[in-house]
C-alpha cells in the first residue's frame, strides 16, 4: 500500500492572510520538549500543541548554520516516519516529491524574499552567533531579511535573552499593519544554559529542560499581541538537538539520535475574540 500522505493546512490560503511567526528554539532536545509538556510544564506551548503533544521530527541538518539554510528554502523537519511528507513552503525545482496542491510553491531562492515579493514585512530578530551580524558569516541569514535585530542582550549569554527578544519582537509588530513574517531564533536553551538552575554549576539535562520552562513562560507576550494584531500563522520547532553525554558525545553538529530528533509544531493563532486552536489540520 502507498504510503498515506499527511495533510497539512493549505498554505496558498495562509499566504497573504495571516501573519506568519516562525520561532527555533535552538539545540532544544525532543525527548526534554516532550517530558515537559507531559508533565503539564510548558502552559503557554501546550495550549497550542496537539493532544499528545510536540511531534517528533528529524531535522535536516546537525547545526544552527545548516539547518536555517535549509528551512528558508522550505525543508523544514521532516515527519518522523516513512512517507513522502508534503511540506508547507517549497521554493521550486524540478522533481520535487514533497511539493503538494496544498504547499506555498515559490520560485524565489528564500522563503523571506518570497513573502516579501508578496507583499511582507521580513524581520529577523537573532539569538546565536550565527545571527549575530558581527562577522561575514554571522550576516550570511540576517541578510535574507529586510529587517534585522540582534544584541548581546539577545545572546547566548543572557540570562533574559528570550524576553528581550520578545519585547523587540512585539513593539516591531506594533509598527503598522503590513502582513508580517517575523522570525526568531531563541537562543536560551544554547549553551551555556545552567544559569536557568540555581546551583547547576555545568550544563546538563536538568539545566536544558530548566531553560525551556524559562523560554516557554516568556513567549505568552508574544502569543497575545500575535492574537490582538491578526490572524497568524506560527511554526515552533528546533533546529537540532545537543548530546550531554549520551554514548560519550557532548554538543552537536555530530550525528546522533540527540541531535536528529528535534520537537515541531504549527498552529494557528486566532483573534484575541476567538479561542486559540492546537495544531492545524
């Protein structure tokens, strides 16, 4: 029997009328995103994840750098399961598998410059060293969008990163009323992470799953003003995943089953009048 096909929102439909947020939460482990939401600690995400919680997915790539590059030109993580799994964005080329009737198809290079080309407003608001804009490589992906943000207060080495990167992120969005894309790269569950746990003195699975609870308190402001300005669109997932030990291997860019696996969810976020739905069908 062939394999069933997913169905995902029909994004020619989202395109043009919904914002749309797309936030990593970057290195975040799938086996610590889904112990939290088990066990009810993330209330903001929950309220939008699926009955069950995070799906588990395989991300394209090992580190920061390379799996950006790959989710602006569509290949977001990928379901994990066997299948030809349609994707939301594609930026075309012939013979694609993954492209179906329901998939926002462009013929740019990027997915921020085809939003652009349809009239909006690109902001990137940085977190790691890769969005930091302070060497070359640094501007490679804030480059991709018409605005961007970053600053050691938005870094890995703040303890309040994630709301600062917040608060830049809602007063943008309360700059006009252009279709937005905002995107968001939380750098808060990066090393080093054990400040988000008094007395952890090295980074380690408690620390990361600390941070998380961190991260997760401090995007309901962003959730709210997404609901009071329009109808949006949002994407939430990892990146990659970051070995702590596990078969001797520390950190990422290696290929490990801490690293592959990364937690995903879309959903959409209804008007403030509206109670706010989980994933999308």
């Amino acid at each position: 029997m062939p394999d069933e096909i997913p169905k995902i929102p029909n994004m020619h439909a989202v395109v043009g009328s919904h914002d749309i947020v797309f936030i990593t939460l970057d290195t975040l482990r799938y086996d610590v995103a889904q112990a939290l939401y088990a066990a009810g600690e993330l209330p903001v995400l929950g309220r939008f994840l699926p009955p069950g919680g995070w799906e588990r997915r395989h991300s394209p790539a090992t580190f920061t750098y390379a799996a950006h590059q790959a989710f602006f030109a569509g290949f977001l993580p990928t379901p994990a399961a066997p299948g030809r799994h349609p994707r939301l964005f594609a930026s075309a080329f012939a013979g694609s598998e993954t492209t179906s009737p329901s998939t926002f198809a462009f013929g740019e290079a990027d997915l921020p410059a085809a939003l652009a080309a349809r009239g909006y407003r690109t902001i990137c608001i940085g977190g790691v060293g890769f969005f930091n804009k302070q060497t070359a490589l640094g501007s490679v992906l804030p480059s991709l969008f018409q605005e961007s943000h970053w600053s050691a207060g938005m870094g890995v080495a703040s303890r309040h990163s994630t709301q600062k990167q917040v608060a830049l992120a809602i007063a943008r969005l309360a700059d006009g009323e252009q279709r937005t894309f905002l995107f968001i790269n939380v750098a808060a569950l990066h090393t080093p992470n054990r400040a988000y746990l008094p007395g952890c003195r090295a980074d380690n699975l408690d620390s990361h799953a600390a941070a998380l609870r961190y991260v997760d308190g401090a995007l309901a402001p962003l959730f709210a003003a997404c609901a009071k300005r329009a109808p949006t669109f949002a994407i939430v997932c990892s990146d990659h995943g970051s070995a702590y030990g596990e078969d001797g291997y520390r950190g990422h860019r290696v290929a490990h089953d801490s690293v592959w696996n990364v937690p995903y969810a879309h959903f959409f976020i209804e008007s403030s009048h509206q109670h706010s739905k989980g994933a999308a069908p």
